[in-house]
C-alpha cells in the first residue's frame, strides 16, 4: 500500500516528506487516503464519512465509525441541514404514526440531503447527530391532558432509530408549541437510508393541524459504539 507520511503536532496535520522523527512530533501518520474495505495497520490515516481517521489497532478491517478500538477521529467535518413548514398541513395524530411534515429548505444540507415531496431525508456522515425541534400543533381543546411522542424511522429497514421522545400536552389547551431536541448515535447501519421523523404512538388528538415546524440538523460527534 503506497503511502503519505504526516505527522501531527499542536493539532494541526502537516505533510511530512521522510522518516525521520523530531523530538516535538509524538508519532508518524501515515495517510491512505479515501478508505476502503481492506486491512489497516496502526497509525494510518483514512478519509471517511465527514472525517480524518486514524487506526488505532495493530491492523483492523472494520469500518471508521464502527469500531472505536479500531479507529479514533482526528478531524470531524459536521454535516447540517435544515428544513421548515411554511404552509399549515391538516393531518391527523392518533395511536398509529403520522409522519411530520416539511415544504422548505432553509440551511442548505451538507452530509446529508432532503425530499420535501415525501417528508424524508438521507445522513451520509456517521456520527453523533442532534435534530432539533420547534413544532406547532393546534387540535380541539377536548384532547386536551394527553399525551403523544415523536420517534425517528428508517424508512429503509422499517426500524426505529433512536429514542422515543414523550411530548405532553397541558390541560385547558388546544395546541401545543414546544422546542424538542433529540439526539441520536447514527451508524453504519443507518447511512444512505430513507428516514423520516414521525409524530404519535400514544392518545388520539383526533384532526389536527400542523401551523408551522422547524427540524434543525447538526451533526456533533463521532460515533460511540
């Protein structure tokens, strides 16, 4: 494997043309570029899913991101997107799900990418990723004192993706305007998938209007697991 001597010193990756070790240089990187499924050896440098990435492991086949015995990260680049509705969506939330709907881009995605037709979006990094949001639903006041919860769906593999979140809903009201942050650990598993947020899963509101929602998207770290 032909390879590009770095080396790393005051956080910064320098290019390195010999072997020769300065007395202020930890150790030697060795960089590989783009990875791809194969076998690395410790302290070699891959560009992946966002990110630098250095194998930690005398040698690994895992995949960056799957495997934190495998792999650290040096340098992380965050993916991001935003998504709003503008115009008010009469929809229905029950005990089943109801998918939450989007009609405009307001931040540009990078690392990931939007389908305002379907509500759904796609995450190519790995990661550590925080959606937050700001939704704004009215209903009759009858349904008031109850409960609903919002989730995040693979569309893909039909699986749940992180937590499920519990949104209450206070007596004497007809409507709800909260900020809800949700964070979720996306891995491999989860990359180049279909996924949707979803709103329901607990009491009936019966017919209810969507008056506005906000879905910010940030990714914040390196996978976990």
């Amino acid at each position: 494997m032909t390879k590009t001597d770095l080396e790393l010193r005051a956080g910064r990756i320098l290019p390195y043309t010999h072997d020769i070790l300065d007395a202020n240089f930890n150790r030697l990187l060795y960089y590989s570029g783009a990875w791809s499924a194969g076998t690395y050896e410790e302290n070699e440098v891959v560009n992946h899913s966002g990110g630098l990435w250095v194998c930690v492991a005398t040698t690994t086949t895992a995949e960056p991101g799957t495997d934190i015995l495998s792999w650290q990260p040096l340098a992380p680049v965050s993916g991001r997107g935003a998504m709003n509705l503008l115009t008010p969506f009469a929809g229905t939330v029950g005990s089943g799900w109801t998918v939450v709907p989007f009609d405009n881009i307001t931040v540009n995605p990078y690392g990931l990418s939007f389908d305002l037709a379907n509500n759904q979006f796609t995450i190519q990094f790995l990661g550590v990723w925080q959606f937050l949001f700001v939704i704004n639903l009215s209903f009759s006041e009858s349904q008031q004192g109850r409960n609903t919860s919002l989730r995040l769906w693979n569309v893909t593999d039909g699986v749940q993706v992180g937590p499920t979140l519990i949104l209450p809903i206070g007596r004497n009201q007809d409507g709800v305007l909260t900020s809800i942050p949700y964070i979720s650990d996306l891995l491999a598993g989860s990359i180049g998938k279909t996924l949707q947020f979803e709103i329901g899963g607990i009491d009936d509101l019966g017919a209810t209007t969507f008056e506005a929602s906000t879905l910010g998207m940030n990714q914040i770290g390196v996978p976990v697991t």
